[in-house]
C-alpha cells in the first residue's frame, strides 16, 4: 500500500510538470491520454488498488480518488487556458479586422408614426406663421362644449359620445376645439394658434373609429377675418401636407361653434379620374371649419364686432391614413414593428 501512496504522489508530481510543459492542445492530448486514459498511469493505479485489502483499500481509495479528480480540474483548466491562447493568437494574425462587417441583428429603434407625423405637421403650421398650443385632456363641461355654443341638451352633443368622468362636469375633450376656448380667454388678438392632440369618444373600435384618436386644430383672430382667408389657409396647409398642387372645394357644414361652418374637400392627390381612396370622385373630405361664431368670442372676451377669425379642425389619424395610405386606423396603437417600421 505504501508503494501505492507513493506512486499518487509521484503521479501527481509527473503530470504537474507534463501540464506546464504542454504547450499545444496536441502536446496536451498526449499527457491525458498518458495519464488520464483508458489504459493512462492513474488507470493502472486503480488496477492495482484492486489487490489490495479491504482495509488497506479503505485508506488508499480515497487518495486515488482525490488523485482523479485533480488531475481532471488541472488538465481542465490548462485546456482552457490553451484554446484561450489560440483564439486570440488567431485574432492577433488576422491583421485586416473589418469592424463594419460587425452587423448586431436587431431592430433598431425610430419614433413612433405619431411622433413623426405631429412633428412634421407642426413644422407646416409653423412654416405658415402658426404657434404650437397644447390643451387639457382631462376638461370641463364649459371648456368642451359650453363655450363653443353647444349648451346642455344641444343636439350636438349626440354626434360626441362622451366619456364623462367621476367629477361632476367634467370630462375627457371629445375635440381639440376646447384649445380654441383656453387659448382665448388668455390671449388678446392678433393670433394664430395651432394644436395637436388626443380626444376621447365612446365609440365601438373598427378600421376607421376608435375611442381614442388625435386632432389638429387652427385658429386664427384678427380684425377682417374672412371665409378667403380660410380658404387660402386650408388650401396651403393641404398642399404643404400631400406635397403637390392641391384644389379645395367648399361645401356647407354645420358646426355650432362657427357661422358660417363649412367642410373642406381637396382634390384627389393619387388620381386624376377616380380611385378607391376618393370612392372614384376626385374629391376627399378633410376638414371641418368655418368663421368663429360672434357667442364663441364673446364668450371668451373678444368683442366680435371688432375681430374676428375663422378656426378648422380634423382627425389626424385620419389624413394619416389618406397620405401613407393606411387601412386601418388599429394599426396606430397595435406596436406591430412590421407596420411601425416602414415609417
Ligand atoms: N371639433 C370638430 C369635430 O370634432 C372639428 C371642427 C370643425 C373643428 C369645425 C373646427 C371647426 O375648428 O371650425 O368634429
């Protein structure tokens, strides 16, 4: 047995100093297959522990198997440290390392369609001498609907199912058309004011409603405001928005907050006879506007008799839709990186 402990230890010795030799990963191959081999010097140990006493066994067995598992861990570790070696010596010879060829598989990121398009219509309305104004979303009956000549129990209140909230008169915008009333009350004229943001109404989801959706809103006060000027304003803004020569066409409309009110249609900007986004008319409605009514000023503190101005207003995801020729207005809150990513 005291033989047997002196051959661990003299093993031991011998593969130490092999391992530190071993400088390549074949030179490392041949010491385990030396020692840690099937037929290997720490096998032939095991064969003569075989002989040996139950007693004896009992103390030289765990030797051998702390022998076994050293030489495991340090061979181990020495291959690692080999194949280390080699792959940077391999980076180190390959001296024209292409960083550009480098190509991270992942998406990369952008602002939301939302962001782009409020800011890109912001630029429009600044170009055209506009400020950008914000507004509440969370407003007063007065703010939404009082002000703007739509009293309680006016009809008009049917077309904005509105999401009423816990406070007593108080609800979410169902129009940007309250920036118009927060912005006058505060203000003297002249000005001209633009605004982007999201209105609420109680509305069933399908491809061109939501519940939730956005709206631009201009308004502009001065002395001798005219139905010219409105017209001249939308026709401009158009054009600036589909990027090429746009018609406009007017048509009555009724809006309580402006007299006259009238809708906005722009000639087709994708056909010349009739497609499927004019319904084969030449024609697309866009926008709601008119003169700002004499009680709306009034209301706010501007004498009508000496100003006046004319205010418009329509759905952004909605000339969204006609200029990107999107279908379904779901896509805008769907995080669907498939539809985000084309913009
Ligand atoms: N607020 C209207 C709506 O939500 C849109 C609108 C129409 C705004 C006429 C205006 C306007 O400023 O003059 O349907």
């Amino acid at each position: 047995m005291a033989q047997l402990i002196e051959k661990i230890s003299q093993i031991q010795a011998a593969l130490k100093s092999e391992l530190k030799q071993a400088s390549t990963l074949e030179n490392l191959e041949q010491v385990r297959i030396a020692f840690l081999g099937r037929n290997g010097s720490i096998a032939d140990l095991m064969t003569e522990l075989k002989a040996l006493s139950v007693e004896e066994k009992r103390v030289a067995g765990p030797k051998l198997n702390e022998l076994k598992q050293w030489a495991q861990q340090a061979y181990d570790e020495q291959k690692y440290a080999l194949e280390r070696e080699a792959a940077r010596a391999e980076q180190r010879s390959n001296k024209y390392f292409d960083v550009t060829a480098y190509k991270h598989n992942q998406f990369q990121g952008r602002l939301h369609l939302y962001t782009q398009f409020i800011a890109h219509l912001q630029d429009i309305f600044i170009s055209m001498g506009y400020e950008i104004v914000d507004g509440p979303e969370l407003e007063t009956d007065y703010h939404n609907f009082k002000a703007l000549n739509i009293p309680d129990n006016h009809p008009a209140r049917d077309m904005h199912d509105t999401f009423w909230v816990d406070v007593p008169g108080m609800l979410l915008r169902t129009h940007t058309s309250n920036v118009q009333v927060r912005e006058m009350e505060k203000r003297k004229p002249p000005f001209a004011l633009a605004s982007c943001g999201r209105v609420y109404r109680n509305e069933a989801l399908d491809a061109s409603h939501a519940f939730l959706f956005n709206q631009l809103e201009l308004i502009f006060v001065d002395k001798d405001v005219s139905l010219s000027n409105l017209i001249a304003t939308a026709k401009t803004f158009l054009q600036a928005l589909f990027e090429k020569e746009i018609k406009v066409r007017v048509r009555p409309g009724y809006f309580p907050f402006v007299e006259p009110g009238v809708e906005i249609d722009a000639s087709c900007p994708f056909c010349k006879h009739g497609c499927s986004i004019c319904k084969k008319t030449g024609w697309i409605e866009l926008l709601g506007a008119g003169l700002v009514h004499p009680n709306v000023l009034k209301c706010s503190g501007i004498d009508p008799d000496i100003y006046s101005g004319f205010a418009l207003g329509t759905g952004l995801e909605r000339i969204a839709m006609i200029k990107y020729g999107i279908t379904d207005i779901r896509f805008f809150h769907s995080y669907k990186n498939e539809f985000l990513s084309q913009f």
